[in-house]
C-alpha cells in the first residue's frame, strides 16, 4: 500500500486539474464527484498512511521518490514523511477539509462559478498536504507559497466585487512579507547545518548546545518566525486574516480552522529542536503571541459582523498557540491547534448556516431568535462556543488551561495577559451566540423567512460538533489528573534527533489547578457577562458604550491600524510611486527619452520643409551658394 501514498496530495490536485478545466462543461454533478471524491480518497489514504506509521516502531514512515535538487554542496530529495506530528495534521486537514467540501455543496449550489470554487479548494488541501508531509524544506516552502496562492484566489472569489479583490490582494501582499522571512530563514539553516532535509537538520541540531546570545540559529528562526507571523496571522502581519471574510463561508472555515493559519504554528513544531536551540526566539514567540491573544480578542468585543467576530477570534487563538509554543509546551500548542480545528470550523460553518438563513444578513445586530428556527445550528453552535471559552470538560477547556500553565511557568506577566484574553474570548463569544440565536428577532423580516440550512450543511456540523467535544480525548492534563496522551504521542516527532528528551518545565499538579480554577472562574464570569448583557436587546450594551465612547470608537475601529498602516506606510508608498510616475516615467521616459527625439524629428523636418518650394531657380540658386561655400572653404 506504501507505494500509493504520495497520490494523498495528488488526488486533490488532479481535481483541482479537471475542475478547473472541465468543470464547468460537467455540470455541478461531475465537479461535485471529482471535487469530493478526491478529497476523500485522500483522507482514505491517509487513514492508510496513519495507521501505517502508526504500527512502526519510530513512528515514522518516510517516502523516498528520488533526488529534486542537485548542485554543489546542495541536494534536495523529493520525499514525504509521515510521523505523528505530519500524521495529524495530514488527517486534520484531510478529514476537516472534506467536511468543508460537504458543506459547500450546498452554500455553493446556486454559484455560477461552482466549478471554479471547487478547482480552487482543491488546489487548496493539494498544497497545504505538500506544505505538511514535505520532507525538506523546499518542498515545504513549495507548499508554503501554494495556499498563499490559492488564499488570494479564495479570497478574492467574488472578484466582480471592490471588496473581495482587494482583500485577496491584501492577503498575498502580506504573506510575502512573511515568506521573505522564511526564504532567509532556509538560506540560514543551510548555511548553518549544509542541509535543507528536515530530518538531517533536526540530527544536526541535536548535537548543539542553546544559544548563549544573539547567534546564526537564533536570526534564522526568527527569520523564519516572520514568515509565521504572516501565515499565522500574528502582531504585526494579521490585517489580512479579518479581510479575509470576504470570501465564500467554506473559505473562512478551510483558511481559518485547521489549514493556512497553522503552518506557521506547524513549521515551529516540525523544527522544535532548532528553535529550542535559540532562547531568544522563543521568548519572542511567547510575548508576541500573547500581545496578539489579548490585542485581538478586545477587537472582538465590539464587531457587528458575526464573521468578523469569528476572524478576530482566531487572531487571538492563534497567539494562544504561538504563546504555548514559546513556552516550550510544543504539545499543548499543537494540541490546541487540533482542538481548534474542530470548533472553529463548526463556528465559521454554523455562522454560515445562520448567513445562509437570513439571505446573507452578516449584521449581528440585526438577527435573534434564531433558536426555534434552527435547531440543528444552535445546539452545534453551542457545542463549539463552549470549547471555545473553554467550559470545563471541553477540548478547549484542557488545551486553553494547559498552554496558560506553561505560561505561568515562563513568566506570571504570560499568564496574566493569557487569562485576560481568555475572559475576552469568553465575553465576545457568549454576546455572538446571544445576538444570534436568542432573545427576540431585530429584524422581522429576515427572522420570518429563515430556516433550518439543507442536510449537505448540517451534517458537517453535527460530526465536527461531536469532534469539538471528543477531542478533549487526546489531552486531559495530567496535572489535572488526566493523561495527557497527545505529549507522549508527539514526543518522537517534536524531539526528532535530540539526545535529550522531551522539552519543557513541569511544575506542581496544585499549582495547575489552582491556575485553571482562577481562569476557568474569571471567564465563566465574563461569558456570564456577555450572555447578561445581552439577552434582553442592545439597551445596556449601548448605554456602555455611550459612557465610554472613546474606547468603544477605538475597538469597534480596531485600533485604526489600517489606517495608520495607510497613512504610515501605504501612503508615503503610493505618493512615492506616483512621483516616480510622473517625473521619471511621464517627463523623463515618455517626455525626454522618446517623446523628445520625435519632437526634435518632427522640428527638423519642418524646417527643412521651407526650402522645399517646388521651383527649379530656387533649387539651382541653393546649389550655386552651395557650391560657393565649398569653394571657398577648400581653397581658402
């Protein structure tokens, strides 16, 4: 069976291929066989490659198919491999993307570019399986660079609107500030190990000692952390992620939930063992992850759009993630990426269903009441928002409270800022969810026509809500007497070639519980809040607002980072470009360098036009003097 593997990422590609060729001469019928049935073979032969990998000693199943690269010193194999680390994500991406696919089925049935949005999703899982089951860093980055691709052609999906072009062109804009990282980043860790395999770097790495200070391992993973930052979304580089709704609902949930905006979270657990060789990185990892929980989760307290609730939460839990990493918890930073998986794509596609029933109403405060209409979509709904704000016994409850631990034990600042995002979170969820589904309708008329979303909609919600609550399976702490099995299953893959075990600090079981009792109050309290605040309308939400206008200006326009980024950045930019336009292209280029030589043409032909007269005596007049002057010059 191993010799049929590598079709895991081909599969999607090949109907990426068809789809977007042929799909529109198919009909919706054909492309929806091609563009589900790949997927689903490729989540089969994963199942296969998993269990494969699963039964070897190492846990590690590695696919040789030949050299890729050769010169000097530089040889690139072309090759997959699939541990625990490459093995999860490989059935995340396959098993959750294949939902997404169901779901769109029927959000995308009345699209006249059905065949096109299937051809791009497609492409999409082809790349992001490259980006994760490469066993070198070229091939990673191939993969890198392809679901920023195919980012901007999702994002941009409604390319007859302003909005959704310029947002897909925001995003790939962005991510090439990132990549540049990353592509400084390789050239550094070749430069450092002779090798861009990841497996002989990380064998490499496990011979050296951390960093004291500032040296070649530590600019290359931060290097490399910028191209994270861009993916991932993190401070400075996340404006693209809330820009990114202007695409379909199922785009939202494929970029948001377990795909694109882990790879950077992904590309630091697949070099652990370099990072942890550069202290400084990883406190940058840590602090810049934290400032984005927090920053993005007081953005989310205010936003009416229920997808922009929804992107400014994954801002947020994306820093959570980055926080878990830099405080050496690889784990339960990975452990919360598979966790956030399943809630945050039940909540991108539950507010799909809710869109899709108020005739694409994205105004929060425009719905309410939607219980009784959608039955199915509250209780998935709920099921994720209590994972989310992390409920005890939730998946999020366990993955949440164990990266606030391990915060704690780096610096009790990390915690403090960690358990204030946290009660955010929990507040911004609880107003969604109240907005939305409880209470009385705002706006009648919408309320009147909505309904329960078709099966091909709700039938993915129902198993990723089953997901969201089962997940907590793979990682009950043990400090809160559980087994944390997910550590000890990413041990081999997150300490591949290292000398020492596993990384990290453990502190007491008394004091973890103790942490996750004071979190777990303050934000049930803060969810609380939201549900109070709002269950009644928007009276006492807009009393608040009205005794502190400023602050509330200030979130609901996000900080005016955009605009500072404009006025800051952008514009200087724009007005520089335009200065090079006019002065060098328009009066230099076009002025001096072409449109000049012509002039001066046109001048001469003119002048000399005034002795063309047509008459004979003139002529022979011009020829006399003429001759005269020669005369008078040779025998002067």
């Amino acid at each position: 069976m191993n010799k049929y593997y590598w079709l895991i990422p081909i599969l999607p590609l090949l109907g990426a291929i068809f789809n977007g060729i042929l799909g529109k001469r198919a009909g919706k019928g054909a492309v929806t066989v091609v563009g589900l049935g790949t997927v689903l073979g490729s989540l089969v032969l994963a199942i296969s490659a998993f269990f494969a990998m699963k039964a070897l000693p190492d846990h590690r199943l590695a696919l040789d198919y030949g050299e890729w690269m050769a010169t000097g010193s530089l040889s690139v194999p072309f090759g997959f491999v699939i541990d625990t680390l490459s093995g999860t994500m490989m059935l995340v991406i396959a098993g959750i993307g294949f939902l997404i696919h169901v779901y769109s089925v029927g959000y995308m049935h009345d699209d006249e570019g059905y065949g096109r949005f299937f051809s791009y999703m497609n492409l999409f899982v082809f790349f992001m399986l490259t980006l994760v089951l490469g066993s070198s860093l070229p091939l990673m980055f191939v993969g890198w660079e392809g679901v920023g691709l195919c980012s901007y052609l999702l994002i941009g999906y409604y390319y007859e609107t302003d909005f959704a072009p310029d947002a897909g062109l925001k995003a790939f804009l962005t991510n090439r500030v990132g990549d540049l990282g990353v592509a400084i980043g390789m050239m550094v860790l070749f430069a450092a190990f002779g090798t861009l395999t990841v497996g002989d770097i990380l064998t490499k790495a496990g011979h050296m000692a951390p960093e004291a200070g500032f040296g070649i391992l530590t600019f290359a993973t931060l290097m490399l952390f910028v191209g994270a930052t861009g993916k991932s979304a993190q401070l400075p580089l996340y404006l693209w992620l809330p820009d990114a709704m202007a695409g379909p609902t199922p785009v939202s949930a494929l970029i948001h939930a377990a795909t694109m905006v882990t790879s950077g979270i992904y590309m630091i657990c697949r070099l652990a063992p370099v990072f942890t060789l550069a202290p400084i990185s990883m406190d940058v990892v840590a602090w810049v992850g934290a400032a984005t929980a927090l920053f993005a989760a007081t953005i989310g307290l205010v936003q009416r759009d229920i997808k922009k609730v929804l992107a400014y939460s994954t801002v947020s839990q994306l820093g959570y993630m980055f926080l878990g990493l830099g405080a050496s918890g690889f784990a339960a930073g990975f452990f919360h990426v598979f966790t956030h998986a399943w809630f945050k794509a039940l909540l991108f596609l539950g507010a799909g269903s809710v869109i899709h029933a108020m005739h694409h109403e994205q105004d929060l405060f425009k719905m309410g009441g939607l219980k009784s209409k959608m039955p199915l979509t509250f209780w998935t709904m709920l099921a994720a928002t209590l994972a989310i704000i992390g409920f005890p016994g939730t998946s999020g409850f366990a993955s949440k409270d164990e990266i606030l631990y391990l915060a704690y034990l780096k610096s009790p600042a990390l915690w403090v800022i960690g358990v204030i995002a946290a009660c955010c979170t929990a507040f911004y969820m609880l107003r969604l969810f109240t907005l939305a589904f409880l209470g009385e309708p705002r706006d009648h008329h919408a309320y009147d026509h909505a309904h329960e979303s078709p099966a091909t909609m709700t039938m993915p919600l129902v198993v990723l809500a089953v997901g969201s609550l089962l997940a907590v399976w793979l990682g009950w702490p043990k400090a809160f007497g559980g087994d944390f099995r997910i550590e000890e299953w990413l041990a081999s893959a997150v300490t591949y070639g290292q000398l020492h075990g596993a990384h990290g600090e453990h502190g007491s079981a008394q004091l973890a519980l103790v942490l996750a009792s004071v979190s777990t109050v303050l934000g049930l309290g803060f969810a609380w809040f939201g549900y109070a605040t709002y269950r009644n309308g928007l009276a006492v939400a807009e009393a608040r607002a009205a005794k502190f206008p400023l602050i509330h200006k200030v979130l609901l326009n996000k900080y005016y980072v955009d605009e500072g980024v404009e006025l800051v950045l952008l514009g200087p930019i724009r007005w520089f470009g335009n200065l090079l336009w006019k002065l060098f292209d328009v009066i230099i280029i076009d002025g001096v360098g072409v449109n000049l030589p012509g002039a001066l043409a046109r001048v001469a032909g003119d002048f000399t036009a005034l002795f063309q007269t047509g008459r004979v005596r003139n002529y022979a007049l011009s020829m006399a003097l003429g001759a005269a002057v020669l005369l008078y010059v040779f025998l002067k």
